[in-house]
C-alpha cells in the first residue's frame, strides 16, 4: 500500500499516474469473521478501523450494500463541532472533536478538517441566556466556546443582516472556534483505506437481509450474495436502523425522516466559518470548492425517500436571504436530502441490544458526521470489551426506562422536532 | 468567426449595446450574450476551474461549461452567468471571472503545467501536513485553495430587485416549448384543458429555431403558435425553467421576468417562482449533445456542432471558416451543409466507417468532404484552435492508419444526444439505458404523473416526435376530464436527421495501443481529463458515485450534462461491463441553477416570518416603548424615560408596581375556551391537579406535563359557567398546548364531550397590578372590587365605561393584581381608559423586563425554568400533582432518574456583589474545581428594587436542603466567578400578604 | 409538496397541516399504571419503510386530526380519515 504524501503524489504523476494502487481490496468474503459490522459508512469503517487498530481485532468484516459512504457520510453539510450541553454527550463529542484533530494524520489522508470555527446566532435575550449556559458547560469541560455580544459579531461577520428590516435582529453569537467541516467523502475513504491496512475486509454491494441465529444468539448475516457468520454483528446503519433491528425482532424508539442539505454554484471565498441561524433550522458554510452549502430543517414526515419537498426549499433560502440578504442573486445548484435516525430525545445510541450478539450504533439524528470518528471508537470499544466506554455510557436503550433523556433542546419525546 | 449579411433569427433595425471585458460585441434584439461574442470574435471568454485552461463559448444552451462571466455591475452584479442562455439587452455590461491579473494573462493558469500532480484525489493524499493533533498545516495550504476555487465573484450588496411567488393549478403542465411541446398543449388545449406550456428560451420552437430561416418547420411553428395563441385555456410562459419535480404533481417553475432588461421596470419584479400543481404533465424537455473525446478536445474553438448550427441559423453567426466537424451519428450533416452553403469550407470526420447514404447525400450535395471512418486525434493551439490531427480509426475509434494535420479553426463535434431525463428522474428513479439510442430514457409507465415524449424519450423521427407530444397531450387531458376534441396533430414537416438510428457508440478517438494523444477532457469546467478516470478506477474509485466525488467529474455547474455519459462510458470499458451494469449518478434539483431570491419571494427581511401584534400594539409603539421578541409576538420590553438603558428602566417600572401600580399587556398569554360537560373532567386528565370542585366564578392555577413526565407549561384557567372554562397558557406554548388538546380529545378520549378554541386572537389582556390598583379600577367601573365581594383568583364581569370585560383577580407580580379581559378591538380604547384614569393614581406601563424582576422576585418560575427537562418536583411544584386521579404524564414522571433525590431543584440565589449574575452560569460548591457540569445552573436573574439585593433563580443538586449555604456562581464565558448564598426561591413577601390584600 | 385530501376541506397542500406521530401506537388506558405500557406508547415505533398510518393536524384549516395512509419511501397517499371516526 502506497504511503501518500507529497513525494508519492509527484513520484506517480512522473510515470503518469499509471502505478496508483487500489486504496481498499474488494476481498471475497471469508465464511466466518469475529465481528461482521452492517453498513460502510463513516461510522461502520471506523469502528472496523478501530477495533483493528485499538483493540486488535482484525478478523472483521464492513458489509456495504451500495458504496461506501453513499448514506449519511455522502449526504450531511460535513459539520464538525462539540458544543453539547447535556451530560452523556458532552466528553463523547468533545472526544470525537479531538479525534478529527489528529484525524488526516492517523489515517494518511487528508480528510481536510479546517477549523475555521462556527457561531450560533441569538436572536433575543432569553437565546443567548441559554447560549451561555451552552458555552459555560462547553468550557467547564476544557472545550472553546466564546460568547460575542452583536458588535463584536457585526466585526466578524459583516455580510448579515444588521438593519432595522431583519425580523429576527442579532444579539449575539456562542462562538467555538474549534468547530468547522471536514471533506465528507474522505472521511469515508480514509477509514476504509485504514481498516482494509489493517486487514478489515470490506464487502460492497452486499445488501443484508436477515440473520443467522444459533438458539437466540445471532450468529451471522443473510445478504444478497449469501451467508457470512460472525460472533459479534454490529448495525451502523443510521437511517435504517428500525429496519435491521426489527429483522432482529427490536422495535427502537426512532422514527426515519429526511433532511434537505443545498449547495450553491462556486463562488469566491465570501464565507469564512459556519454560521448557525437561531431564528429557524439553518446553516450556512462555503466549501473550499467555493459552493455556499445550506443545511435545512427535516420536512418533519416519516420519509426514507433520500429526497426533499418544496417546503423546506422554500424556508431554507427563506432563511439564507434573511440571514444573508446578498445571496438572493446566487444560485442554488443541487438539494437533495439523507435519511435520519431521528430518536426520541435526539442523542444516538452505541450500546448492546437485548438480542445476544447483536450491537446498536444509530439514532443519529443531525450529529451523525461530527461524531464519526468517537462514534467508531467508542463502539469498537464497546464491541471488543462487552461494556461501554465511560463516553457512550448513556447511550443505552434502556435510558427512556430509566428516564435519562439526553435532550439537548428540551423538545421531549418527539423525534421531528431535535 | 463573423456575422453573416443576412439571415437569422436577430432583429437586425434593433442594434444593442453589449460590451465583455470592455470591448463592444455587435449585437442585435435576439442575440445572446455568447452569440454576440462569436459574432464579435471573442474566442477566449473564460476560464476553466482546476487549471485555468483558456475556454470559449462550447454550447448554445444550459449546458454551458466555458462562457460563464460576471453580468452587471454594483448591487446587480451577478457571477456565473452563462452567456449562451443570456439574452442580450442594450447597456449589457459582462466581464471575465475565475482569471487573474487578466483573462489573458492568468497566473492560476500555472496549475495547468503541475496538472499531472493534480490529477484526480491529489489533496487526499498530500497537505497532512508533520504536525500531529493539529490541522493548522493543513488550514495554510487551504487558505490557498479556497482563494483560488471559487468561480465567479459574488457581491456582498444588498439585491435591489424584488421577486414574488405565484401558485398556479392547471389540468396539463407541458415542459418544453419544441416540436413534441407544442403538440402536446395544441392537443391538451384543443381538448379543453387547462395547460401551461413552459419554454426557458425566449422564443417558442425549440429545435425548430435552430433550423435556417424559411426551412418548413417555421410555416409548421407559426400555424402551430397562432393556434395555441386562440386557445384561452393556454397559458404560454417563456423565459421559464421547469427546475424541479416535487411530490403530489407540484412543479417549481422560475420565470426571468425581467433580466432580458437592463433593469426591471419600474414595479416590475425580476423574477417569479411558480408553484404549480398540475393534474398530469408532459416531459418534452429534448436532448442534449454530447461531446466526443480526444486530445485537445476543450480548446477554445471545439464546440458542440449543434451549438455551431444554432449560432449559424439562429443568430447568423459563422463560428468558423475552416470547419472541422466530427461525429458519431447523422445529426451533423445537416450542420455540415449549412455550413458549406454559408461560405465554409467544412470537412466531415465520421466516427462511422459505413454512414447512412441519406446523411451522406445530404452533405455531398452541398460540396462538404467527408472522410468516413475518421476521427480526430487532437486539437491544436493554444488560446483558439489553428488546426487538428485527424486520423483513420477502427471500430473502436482507434487510429488504423496514418495521421494528417488539416488546417481548422473550428472543431465541431458530436458524440450523439442526451435525452433530458431530469425532472422524470428527480420523481421516479434512475432512467434506463437504451443501447440501440446510446442515451438513457426514462420510462413510460402509464400511472405515471410526467410522461414523456419526443427526443427526451429518444424519438428517432420528427413523425415520432409530434406524435408522441400529441398522444402524451391527449392523455393528460382526459386523465383530467377533459373530453374535447383533439383533432389531429398538425402534420409533421420535412426535417434533418435525427441521432436515434444509426448512432455508434464509440466516444473518443484513440491512438493505435489506445493511449489519447494528450490531455482529452470528459467534464470541461471542472478539468477531468479521461486519465482521471482511469487513475480512479486503479485506485478502486469505481462505483460512478465514487468516480464522481473522487474526480469531481459532474459536479460543475452543469452537473453532467455534458461530462457524465462519456465518463460512465470509460468506467463500464475499464471494468468491462456495459454501461447499464456501472449505471448513473442521481439527478437532483434544480434542472438548471435558480437564484436564491426567485424561491424567497416576498419572504425576507421583515417578512421572512409573521409577526404578531396585540391589538394595544400601536399604543406602546407610540409611547416610547422598546419591543422584544416573544415567539412570533412583538411584546413591550421597557418603557424608557428620558435616556434611561433598559437596567434603569426596568428597576423603576418594577419598584413603580410595588409602590403605586403598574399595567402590562399580557394579550400574547395563550387563551384556550374550554367548553362542553366533560370540560372538568379534560382539565383534571390534562392538567396535574384537580378541577372537579372549582367553583363558577373562581380560577386555579395549574401545570401539565407532556407525555413523558416532564413539564410542558402553566397557567390559570377560570371558569365562567357550567360548562364554560376559560384556559390560559403561557405565550410559547400556546399553540402546543391547543393542538395537545386537540389530538387527546379527537384520537385517545373521543368520548369526552369537550370543545377546545383557542381565543388568543378574540381578548386583549390587561394587567394591573399595585397597591392602588383596586382604587383605580375602581374608578372606571362599577363592579363591586371589594376583597370580601372579589378575593384573589375570583373572576366577575364588569363594564369599563361601554365597553363590557371579565376582571380576573389574580397575580404574578404579588401584589395586589388584575387581569382584564376586554374584547380584542376595544383592547387599545380600554388601555387608554385606564392610562387616562390611572394618572390620579400614578399609574405606570411596564414591560416584560419588569414582570420578570417582579416574578423572580415572587419564585414564580416562567420559560427558562421550563425549560423541557425539569419535573415538578425540580420546579417546587411538586405539591400541585394529585394523587387521586391520573393525568397526562402520572406514569412517567415515575422513572428512577426523574424522581432521583438529588435532581437540581430550584432555589433562590443571593449574589455578592454589585454587579449581579448572568442567566446560563454554572453553580459549583464554594471549593470545589469548578469543572465538570456543576451542581447546577442560573435561570434567570435580576436586580430586586424591593430586597435592594442581586438575585437569581437556579437549580442545585438536592437545593432544598442546602438554604444558606455558599456557593460559586462561575460563568466562564464572561470570565466571572461570583459567590452567593443559597435562600428559598420566594424571595419576596413568601405569604402572599401584598396579593391577597 | 404532499397534497392531503383533508374530508372536512378538500385537497390541499401539505404546508397548512402539521405531521404528528404514528397513529398505529394506541394511549393506553388512562388508568394505566404500568410503566411498560406507557414506554411503548411514547418511545418505541415499527418504522415501517412503506405504508405508514399516521396523524396529521390540519392545523391551518378545520384544526381536525386525520388518519393518512402514506407511503414513507414514494410519499403517496391512498386513505385519509378523520381521526375521530377512524377504527382502533
């Protein structure tokens, strides 16, 4: 396998870029694996990548039914932060955060984290109480967080709306400086070519479609292209995880809906950082390609349709021109939507299930890409020893029994609304 | 490159001033931008993304990938315009973008030369930078490549247009204005139906327009338009893109208004985004050409050979003198001899060893050479092409014989026709590949809402053509219930060749050992060369979304539609399967890139979102008052006297209640009428504590929880009579609760004989409150106030001079208070009464910052304490539930965690110091580390006129049995740590002396 | 934009209704004391990819609760009821 670096990348160009070699093998699955992991996206490939690299468990297969990273991982605004409030998410994150830091170097490819920071914009007195109780937390914890009041927002961002029209007028922003995006797809791949050094055999177009059971221990999966047994299966799956669950005879407290993400065409730089708008479900940030990359609400139905209704076209751009007004001449290029897990108190689960043999990593909702390296490790963690990590410990099933809602908004138990 | 004499489409008495770059183009009403370019020998006109390679106008159409500029200047500046779709107007201003210090001389064009080191996915693999756990290396090398990414330059000024949204319903939506458009509306319309026909050119006609003028299809069109012109059930939308295809028969449409002007006309908007909900609709959306693949193939002066006949018969431009044209079906013919008549000297290289004999008539007639079984090899020069390599190939397209150089200065290509299969793709899926047309199709399923028909379903004849839009018209009609008669279709004219029949698959021409004889392009604005393709497959990029996303092929601003064929073709050859098994990338929305402000609409600015006003709004506008934000309503903040800040106002207003007495509009408060005979029993399922034994005249406070046990929101309900309740709730919540209601009484409890209104809109609501309240109610009616006749949270009705109102003897600020409840259009007259009346009593308005200082002075808790995650008991309202009956949320309020003892629960905070607290800050013990989540947090604080003290409402770990202890109130992001005493959270007169006076 | 055919209103767009929850989960018994029952209703879902039978609150128009039948991958509607006279 070829080390990149800038030395490699000339080396190839020299002989025509004609001795690259495969980044991941498309292996022959072997009839047994100690642990066979559903679903190669960002999250399926990193628990392979750390189960092999942490806990050595290499004998571990990512079974994929399309292409690698073609749910979620491919889908989301590529946002990465780690400033949650609630205990239970708060370390997880922060941990997923210091992850992405020494993320490109771990792997060996550039998966492009560029910390150009994020603000949460308030829009009234009682928002920006609450975002310094967000921030106050956030820095009792070790993590950046920074609370502007309007001027020194109106400093750095200039280009929003500051004039008596706005509805919704700035009062200020949390700001974590830290906070920023990453290249999505190369999340994916950097992962996939990780776990395939360290001997993961990664199986696409393989669609699951039931389990092997010995007694009432699973013991392996169906797919499209036969049997594969393994000790351990393990759902990474976000977005379909009631579906693979309920072939395991569990019904989650997770409902399925779909959220729009928007780009625009490319322009020259005119956003720095990600800009969170607190009057409505909005986003803003510009990729280094130059696109204007809009995250939008979910349309709020139950929906596995990976596309997006009108409503939601509509108050997005609504919210980027409010936000925004000079982006009323640029233009959209492409919307689409991903499919969320969307839980009950909108944190995900990293547990083991009742069923014997069978481990839960879902319930994503909107965190699914920035808590993708954690979300590997704590799950590879959790898959090698039986137990939680201390940072996915209340990431359970049994946390609505108990009562312990992780609810960062204090929506209570209605999935569309986290 | 030169404008003819005569011919064209271009209304030659109508001169037009059009500059690019500061030189003037000579345009006409009815050219382009690009055609004024070409007319006007602009060859360079922009440049590509990756490696600033030179580009020139390709295409005549959407698919532009090169001629993209900055149009307009100021505040209507706008970039990445295409300049083949642009129509030309006079005072047309563009200049070049993506170039610097020049178009000309552009420094980025550096990357060209270092291209082979930034082929496919290099940033993947370099920039890691030797730093562990940081990514500053990475961010340096960044802040580069976004400065040089990037297209056009958008501008940060305020868009001075004004845009609208219009909804519109029909029978028949037909999407595409050509030959199967037309027919498909001609026979709807005929039928009876309502029918939008939408076109994005400026002209109806299609392909039609691209035919030289005087051909048959003109007589064809203007029958066909006139006829389409008397029907009144039609509705025609040029300038108009079909962008998107939404659920339940809803299509986005974006009509350009105005931007064939300089500026819109005075009140005339820019652009209009249409909603339409069609009862079916026609997808005649035609087909697009495709490129071919060799060397050199993006070189200013390689063009699409439709785009060249377009340029030619529409605009009268030749683009070239010494036409090189290549192809792989028959469609270039007709370009072919068009060219030659109009002064060309044109040599044709077909991919095809054995051509059709028609096509070939067709060209040896009009003294054209062709050279069967040859391709072209590459192209030669730098900024414009001065000539190309051609050679003999195989069936394969390799060369099979020995090159030659031919002089060209224009290269026209066709690698065959892509059916517009968008909008049918966004709705139902991937389309189907059909080998025989070398095209992907959709599918025809007849429950299918968009059907299409013509070349977007691969029509192999101009019969085939109308047919189709005919039939597909009739169908939608009758689907709709139109029962008219349709006639036949208008007869179908003499045309050119279509591409369908004798198409070859080859796409590239290659040397002998299959090698390209330099850098060949698939996708032409985003620099991916076919040795980009090749490398991702090495490197097992291979599904097309990998190829696609490692590559970035069709991810430019035309998202593929000139790119993603011809690099499917190279995967499904390098894997050695056919193009169906390696398949397509999905097609998104928007069909064509839409401006921001078309789909907003009015939507922005003030009118982004409703804003609701009681109805004594304009009274506190006109009295000086500062507003806030209260969900959706604009509520009284502080009333400042002279230049008071709102710390000084809000101290005087509370201290001014305690003292004299005070009013506030509490008209946003949620008002639920509760009504029928089982409304005590609903409020005892929904609420926490009982109603069973309130009495007629007399009201409660009270607090639901949701389903799962955690507070929802709180209020007073009275009741009026028997059946007759009147809720309250706060102002957030008051939709949540109503639609709760709603759900348990219609789905869970449909025997309850209950009716829930809101009746926010019908009250206004006064609240009075002071030690002189009484006295000055008193003074306006005649309703017997007296503490005997109406003690606290009794309700009587009353008179204020005419006007008849409810009095609700009540309090939230402790004091001796009144809410009144007057109806909603006499709210603005009442208050005015009572300010006349209040001024013998001293009376004062005060706002919301007031009625906070005066409820945390109380303990009484408001949104930041329900805050969705604390229970009863955290809120010290644990005594409210009752055990004698169940209630929304009595099981789950049960769990362990949320009956754990050591919950934060409320308490009162005593701050130290002069300065007070902040809302959000952390609590910790007087030593502990403050680290960690805290023993708990600060709702809300504020200064207390009546104690003279800073304090604060917060939630501590196991609060109640820690009154007087010390602890450190930290906020972290203020860089403040303060201490504070902890003391019960009824700060102020705890026994309810003052409001039961 | 999902068009519902609300009984009382008529067809109309999605944007004057609200999505509520599951309609297949039924309240318990209001006199019920066990947690587990209550758990479910609130927390656990099928999640069906395909026929779904959920609340919508036409909360723009007659303020009913309805029953739609809706397809969760294609998003077709084939049944809309009101809630009150829609069987357990």
């Amino acid at each position: 396998m070829t080390h990149y670096s800038a030395l490699s990348v000339l080396r190839n160009a020299l002989s025509g870029n004609r001795s690259w070699g495969r980044a991941w093998r498309d292996p022959d699955p072997k009839p047994s694996y100690d642990v066979l992991i559903v679903g190669g996206g960002g999250h399926g490939l990193a628990t392979a990548y750390y189960l092999a690299k942490e806990h050595g468990i290499k004998n571990v297969a990512v079974v994929e039914k399309g292409w690698l990273g073609g749910g979620n991982t491919g889908r989301n605004t590529t946002i990465v932060r780690s400033n949650y409030m609630m205990p239970g998410n708060t370390m997880f994150y922060e941990r997923s955060m210091r992850l992405w830091e020494n993320l490109s170097q771990d792997l060996n490819f550039n998966v492009m984290i560029s910390q150009r920071g994020q603000y949460n914009l308030c829009h009234s007195p009682a928002q920006m109480d609450a975002a310094r109780r967000r921030g106050n937390i956030m820095r009792a914890n070790g993590i950046d967080a920074e609370l502007f009041d309007r001027e020194e927002v109106r400093r750095r961002l200039p280009y929003l709306d500051y004039s008596q029209a706005a509805r919704f007028p700035i009062h200020g922003a949390i700001f974590q400086g830290r906070a920023g995006t990453a290249r999505h797809d190369a999340v994916a791949w950097g992962y996939a070519r990780g776990a395939d050094r360290h001997g993961v055999d990664i199986l696409q177009q393989r669609e699951v479609t039931g389990y092997l059971w010995d007694g009432g221990r699973i013991c392996g999966v169906r797919t499209s292209r036969g049997d594969i047994r393994a000790a351990k299966v393990a759902l990474c799956v976000a977005g379909h995880s009631g579906h693979l669950a309920q072939m395991a005879g569990l019904r989650l407290p997770i409902e399925t809906h779909s959220l729009q993400a928007f780009v625009t065409e490319p322009y020259k730089p005119l956003v720095d950082t990600v800009v969170s708008f607190g009057a409505a479900h909005f986003y803003i940030s510009q990729s280094d390609k130059g696109g204007l990359v809009l995250g939008g609400d979910l349309d709020m139905y139950n929906s596995y349709a990976q596309r997006g209704g009108l409503p939601i076209v509509e108050h997005t751009l609504a919210s980027a021109k409010a936000l925004m007004p000079c982006v009323s001449r640029l233009k959209l290029l492409r919307h689409w939507a991903g499919v969320m897990d969307m839980s009950m108190d909108g944190s995900p689960f990293i547990t083991k299930t009742p069923v014997d043999g069978l481990y839960l990593n879902g319930g994503w909702c909107y965190g699914g890409f920035k808590a993708t390296p954690a979300s590997g490790w704590c799950f590879a963690w959790t898959i090698a020893k039986d137990q939680p990590h201390e940072d996915n410990r209340e990431f359970t099933l049994d946390r609505f029994e108990r009562g312990y809602q992780i609810d960062e908004k204090g929506m209570g138990p209605q999935p569309n609304a986290h | 490159m030169r404008r003819l004499n005569a011919g064209g489409r271009i209304d030659r008495t109508k001169p037009l001033s059009v500059t690019f770059e500061g030189r003037a183009l000579p345009a006409y009403q009815g050219d382009t931008l690009a055609s004024a370019m070409l007319a006007g020998s602009v060859s360079l006109a922009g440049r590509s993304f990756k490696y600033h390679r030179p580009r020139g106008v390709f295409s005549a159409g959407v698919e532009e990938p090169g001629a993209l500029v900055h149009l307009r200047e100021g505040d209507r500046h706008e970039p990445n315009v295409r300049a083949t779709t642009t129509e030309a107007f006079d005072g047309l201003v563009s200049t070049a973008q993506n170039a610097w210090p020049s178009l000309t001389a552009d420094i980025g064009a550096m990357n060209n030369i270092l291209s082979p080191v930034l082929s496919a996915g290099f940033y993947y693999k370099t920039f890691i930078g030797p730093f562990r756990n940081s990514t500053r290396f990475w961010m340096m090398c960044e802040a580069f490549i976004r400065k040089a990414a990037g297209m056009g330059r958008a501008t940060t000024l305020e868009d001075p247009d004004r845009y609208e949204k219009r909804n519109a319903f029909c029978d028949v939506l037909v999407i595409g204005g050509g030959a199967a458009g037309l027919s498909a509306a001609l026979a709807a319309g005929r039928a009876g139906a309502q029918v939008i026909l939408v076109e994005q050119d400026f002209e109806l006609g299609g392909a039609i327009l691209s035919d030289p003028v005087g051909a048959p299809g003109d007589a064809w069109l203007s029958r066909v338009k006139e006829e389409l012109a008397s029907l009144p059930n039609v509705r025609i939308l040029l300038r108009t893109t079909a962008f998107g295809a939404y659920d339940g028969g809803t299509y986005g449409l974006v009509e350009r208004v105005s931007d064939h002007l300089k500026t819109p006309q005075s009140g005339q908007i820019r652009q209009r985004y249409w909603l339409v909900h069609a009862g079916r609709a026609v997808l005649a959306t035609g087909a697009l050409e495709r490129p071919l693949v060799f060397a050199g193939n993006d070189r200013p002066g390689v063009m699409l050979a439709g785009a060249v006949r377009t340029y030619l018969n529409r605009f009268a431009v030749l683009a070239g003198q010494n036409v090189l044209l290549a192809t792989n079906n028959d469609t270039a013919y007709s370009t072919a001899a068009e060219l030659s008549r109009a002064g060309a000297f044109v040599t044709l290289a077909d991919l095809r060893a054995d051509p059709p004999d028609d096509a070939l008539a067709i060209a040896k007639d009009a003294g054209v050479t062709v050279l069967t079984g040859h391709g072209v090899l590459k192209a030669i020069g730098r900024k414009r092409v001065t000539s190309a390599v051609i050679t003999p190939v195989d069936e394969r397209g390799r060369a099979a014989g020995s090159t030659r150089k031919v002089p060209a200065d224009l290269i026209a290509m066709s690698g065959g026709w892509s059916p517009v299969v968008h909008l049918w793709s966004q709705l139902y899926r991937k389309p189907q590949y059909d080998a025989h047309a070398v095209c992907f199709v959709p599918c025809q399923e007849s429950e299918h809402h968009l059907q299409p028909a013509g070349t977007a379903f691969a029509a192999a004849t101009l019969d085939e053509v109308i047919a189709q839009g005919f039939n597909r018209g009739i169908e939608a009609a009758r689907a709709s219930g139109s029962t008219g008669e349709a006639g036949d279709p208008p007869p179908p004219f003499e045309a050119g060749p279509f591409w369908q029949k004798n198409q070859s698959p080859v796409w590239a021409t290659r040397k002998a050992d299959g090698s390209l004889a330099g850098k060949a392009f698939v996708d032409f604005q985003h620099d991916v060369q076919l040795s980009d393709i090749d490398q991702a497959h090495l490197e097992g990029y291979v599904s097309v979304e990998h190829l696609k996303r490692y590559t970035t092929t069709g991810m430019a601003t035309d998202q593929g539609k000139l790119s993603n064929v011809n690099a499917l073709a190279r995967m499904a050859e390098l894997r050695g399967l056919s193009i169906p098994d390696v398949g397509t990338t999905t097609f998104r929305p928007p069909y064509t890139p839409v401006s921001i402000g078309a789909i907003v609409g009015h939507e922005h600015g003030r009118h982004f979102r409703p804003t609701r006003l009681s109805p004594i709004h304009h009274w506190h506008m006109d009295n000086g008052a500062r507003m806030t934000e209260a969900g959706a309503w604009m509520r009284p903040w502080f009333y400042p006297q002279a230049d008071e800040d709102l710390q000084a106002a809000y101290i005087r207003e509370a201290a001014h209640v305690r003292q004299n007495v005070g009013m506030i509009d509490v008209s946003t408060l949620g008002k639920i009428a509760v009504q029928g005979p089982d409304a005590a029993e609903f409020l005892n399922r929904v609420y926490v504590n009982g109603w069973k034994t309130l009495a007629i005249g007399r009201l409660r406070y009270g607090a639901m929880l949701r389903e799962d046990g955690f507070v929802m929101d709180d209020g007073a309900t009275a009741r009026l009579g028997e059946w007759d309740y009147f809720m309250s709730t706060t102002t957030a919540n008051a939709a949540k609760v109503l639609a709760f209601s709603e759900h348990l009484l219609q789905t869970a409890w449909k025997d309850l004989k209950v009716h829930v209104t809101s009746v926010t809109d019908q009250w206004a609501a006064i609240a009075l409150a002071g030690p002189s309240s009484r006295a000055l109610l008193n003074s306006v009616t005649d309703a017997d106030l007296s503490r005997e006749a109406l003690p606290n949270n009794h309700v009587t009705r009353a008179h204020i001079g005419d006007v008849a109102v409810r009095v609700h003897r009540m309090s939230y600020s402790g004091e001796l208070a009144y809410e009144i409840y007057i109806p909603a259009g006499y709210g603005q007259h009442v208050w005015e009464t009572l300010h006349a009346a209040g001024q013998a009593h001293n009376l004062k308005p005060y706002g919301t910052e007031a009625m906070g200082a005066l409820r945390i002075e109380k303990g009484h808790v408001a949104g930041p304490e329900i805050e969705g995650r604390t229970t009863l008991k955290d809120l010290g309202l644990e005594g409210l539930a009752s055990s004698k009956k169940p209630f929304v949320g009595s099981v789950l309020r049960k769990r362990p965690v949320l009956t754990d003892p050591d919950r934060p629960t409320l308490i009162g905070l005593e701050i130290e110091g002069d300065g007070g607290a902040k809302p959000g800050s952390l609590l910790f013990q007087a030593k502990a580390e403050a680290k960690g989540h805290g023993e708990g947090w600060v709702s809300s604080t504020t200064y207390s006129p009546a104690l003279g003290k800073n304090i604060a409402l917060a939630f501590l770990k196991n609060g109640k049995a820690r009154l007087g202890e010390t602890v450190r109130v930290v906020n972290f992001v203020g860089g403040e740590t303060l201490s504070a005493r902890v003391v019960s959270h009824h700060f102020f007169d705890p026994e309810g002396e003052r409001q039961n006076g | 934009m999902i068009r519902i055919n609300c009984p009382v209103c008529g067809l109309r767009n999605e944007t004057e209704f609200t999505y509520g929850a599951d309609a297949t989960v039924n309240r318990p018994a209001l006199d019920e004391q066990e947690t587990g029952p209550w758990l479910d209703y609130v927390f656990n879902r099928d999640n069906p990819r395909g026929w779904h039978k959920e609340y919508w609150h036409h909360v723009q128009g007659c303020r009913q609760w309805l029953v739609l039948e809706r397809n969760t991958l294609t998003h077709e509607i084939r049944g809309c009821r009101l809630a009150r006279e829609a069987g357990e």
